[in-house]
C-alpha cells in the first residue's frame, strides 16, 4: 500500500507536467494572440483622454526619434482617416514621429492606391491595427447626403466622390447637424470595402495577425469613439 502511494506522488507531478506541456503546445503565437492589438489600442485611447484633457505629452518627437527613423519605419498602426484639417491623427492620439502609419482622403473613401497604401503598411513594416476613422460634420458626407437636391456638384472629381460614398450611407438624417448616425455608417462601409476588395487583408485578419477597427472623433469634444 505504502509503495503505491510512493508510485502515485510520483505519477502526478508527471501528469500535470504533459497537461501544461500539451496546453503550451496549442497556444496561437500570432501577435494578435498575445494581445498585441489590445496594448495597441489601449495606448491610443490612452493619448486621446490626454489630447482631449489637454495634456498631451507629445511622445517621440526628439532628435533621438528622427535619428531611430532615418533608418527605417514600423509604424503599429494604420489609421485611415478623412482629410479634414481638424483631425490629424497623431494629434488627436497623442502620438509621436513614426507610430502611425497615415492614409488621408476626403471621407475616408478607398481607391486602389489608398488600399495599397494600406497593404504595404500590413505586409511591409508589421502594421497590427488598422483603423477606419470618421468624424462627426464630415464635409464629405454633408455632400452625399444632400446630393439629392443637386447631384451635380460643379466638379466631376467631386461627383465620384460622392458616388462612392453614397451606397454606404443609409441615415440622410438632414436634422442632425453633425451627422453622427451617417458618419459611423460610412466607417463601417469602408471596413467593408476594405475586405471586399483586399484578398492580402481578409488573410492576415484570417490569420489572426491584424485587427480592424472603426472609430469616431468628435468634433466638438476631442473625443474618439472606438468600436
């Protein structure tokens, strides 16, 4: 009896041992996997509650940094934004030189040269998080909505543009000055876009090696809403 019970206090620590050991074996180890995008995103809401506060530190910005950058770049986040003077991305995050990785146009609309812009960031310099923000009073978006009156803007440049914003667009909600309801609707559209025309980008968030994530900045807070 006594050696059996020797037998067993020395079966058990085997036991747990192969179960841990098992376990180890199957745990993802892509970044996304380890949370990477979750320290990603928390340091992002991080410098918008000190932009917003006004208490901006300005991380990154000194002759160190310019000099680290002079030889290459991997920026973890790829923030695809609208043109509008009032929401620089850095700015409004708190960033600093080389953080982020900025594709700007009116309305955050995609073509194929901002995609690939984007790709590039992905594939190229490990780009974890991409991130399609709107905001609210969008001038682009103010366009497509009242476009029904005048569909002809006075520029064929412009009338693409609001071509293709128009289709992602459900709320022409004219009451709302800001446009709110509109504007999340065009975010969410242009992650769509982004997939459907992407087969590089729906394989790497397959694999569980990026996140996209859609977000808001309004105008008269300084506050940027996540979802």
């Amino acid at each position: 009896m006594t050696c059996y019970k020797l037998k067993m206090k020395n079966i058990i620590p085997v036991l747990l041992f192969s179960v841990f050991a098992a376990a180890c074996a199957h745990t993802p180890t892509t970044p996304i996997a380890r949370n990477l995008d979750s320290e990603i995103i928390h340091e992002l809401k991080d410098g918008n509650i000190r932009f917003k506060s006004h208490q901006r530190i300005n991380p990154r910005q000194d002759e160190k940094r310019v000099q680290e950058l002079s030889t290459g770049q991997s920026p973890s986040t790829v923030v695809v934004s609208c043109s509008d003077s009032r929401v620089p991305p850095e700015m409004v995050f708190d960033q600093g030189l080389g953080d982020l990785f900025s594709v700007r146009t009116a309305g955050h609309a995609l073509d194929s040269i901002s995609i690939a812009s984007i790709e590039y960031a992905v594939q190229h310099l490990g780009s974890k998080v991409i991130m399609i923000m709107g905001h609210t009073s969008c001038g682009a978006i103010k366009a497509t909505v009242t476009s029904g009156k005048n569909p002809n803007s006075g520029s064929k440049n412009i009338d693409q543009l609001i071509k293709a914003i128009k289709p992602g667009i459900k709320t022409m909600n004219y009451s709302d000055s800001e446009l709110v309801d509109a504007a999340k609707e065009n975010v969410e559209a242009s992650i769509a876009h982004l997939k459907s025309k992407s087969p590089l980008i729906r394989e790497q968030i397959k694999q569980g090696k990026i996140k996209i994530v859609g977000a808001l900045y309004y105008l008269k807070s300084g506050e940027i809403e996540l979802w």
